[in-house]
C-alpha cells in the first residue's frame, strides 16, 4: 500500500469523538454561549456529537473498503498534476466506481470542492445529517487534499477566508503545475 493512503487512513483513525466537544467548546467559548446555545434546540451537544460519530464512522466504513482502497492506491501512485484529471474521469464517475467494483452507499457523495485558504483540495466524501440537526451542523465529510507542506497555505485571515476558486478552475490549476496562493 502506499505511503498517500497509508497518513490518510492514520488521520481517519484518529478522528475522536472528544474532538467534536472541543469544536463545541471552543465555539462557546468565542460566542459566550458557554451555557445557552443548545437551550432552544430540541436535541443537547452530546447528542449531535454522537450523530455526527457515527456519520463519520459511516463514511470512515466507505472509504476504507478494499475496493474504494484499491481505486485509492491508484490514485495514490499518480504524479500531483494528473490527480485532478483523475478524480474527474473515475472518483465523480458512478459507472467508473462501479466498474471498480465500488458502489457508493445511499446518502453518501463524493464531490469536487474548493477553500479560500486555496489548499489543493481533490475531492471530499460527504454525508448530511438528519435534517434535525441542520440548524447548527449540515454534514459532515472526510476532504482529500493534494500534497502540500502546510506552511505553504497561508493561514492569515486576509486570505484564508477570501472566495473559493471555481473547483474546475482549481482543479485546472493543480493540474498545470500552477500555485494555488498565486489566484487571486
């Protein structure tokens, strides 16, 4: 197996539910809600933390297949630039899956997607939530990103919370070598 998938499944496994209610917590805390945010929800912090677990655990299942694996190693081997044309013509193609053997449970999509912090991102698994909790959490999704050196995307809020780039403009860029920093 190679090294790609292999940090990508060591970061999966290390998703934990204590994280979620470090999430929570901190938003509290920087909206001083610390004890009424969940006061006119019908549903409590632990109870959307524990949906959203087993979202993820749906998800993590999904990706961790040795089919979906198998097609992941393939596209783990690709040089960077060729990734983008790949997740295009066999990672958003449901006959392409298929034909690998792969075959997408219900509720769950795999979709192209792009962040103003402009880190390479290829593609995201994705599931929503039950429509009870989206008045405060919609989905939640596992984002595959291009190879990059974390220093390299700038984190100064200026940028990093400017407009995505168009995904087919980004994927674009990825794919000619270009820098993803360079757009405004």
């Amino acid at each position: 197996m190679n090294r790609w998938w292999n940090r990508r499944l060591a970061r999966l496994k290390q998703i934990e539910l204590s994280s979620f209610s470090k999430v929570f917590l901190v938003i509290n805390k920087i909206n001083n809600w610390e004890n009424d945010m969940y006061s006119n929800l019908s549903y409590g912090q632990n109870e959307l933390a524990q949906t959203m677990r087993v979202t993820y655990d749906e998800l993590i299942d999904f990706v961790t297949t040795p089919e979906f694996r198998a097609v992941m190693e393939e596209f783990g081997d690709l040089p960077s630039q060729e990734r983008p044309a790949f997740v295009l013509s066999v990672l958003l193609s449901k006959e392409e899956l298929a034909r690998r053997g792969v075959h997408i449970p219900d509720g769950i999509l795999i979709q192209r997607s792009a962040f103003g912090d402009r880190r390479p991102t290829l593609f995201y698994v994705k599931k929503y939530l039950p429509d009870k909790y989206s008045d405060v959490w919609q989905n939640v999704n596992l984002t595959f990103d291009n190879e990059f050196l974390d220093e390299d995307i700038s984190r100064a809020p200026e940028v990093a919370w400017r407009q995505p780039l168009p995904v087919h403009l980004q994927a674009e860029v990825m794919a000619s070598g270009g820098d993803l920093e360079q757009i405004p």
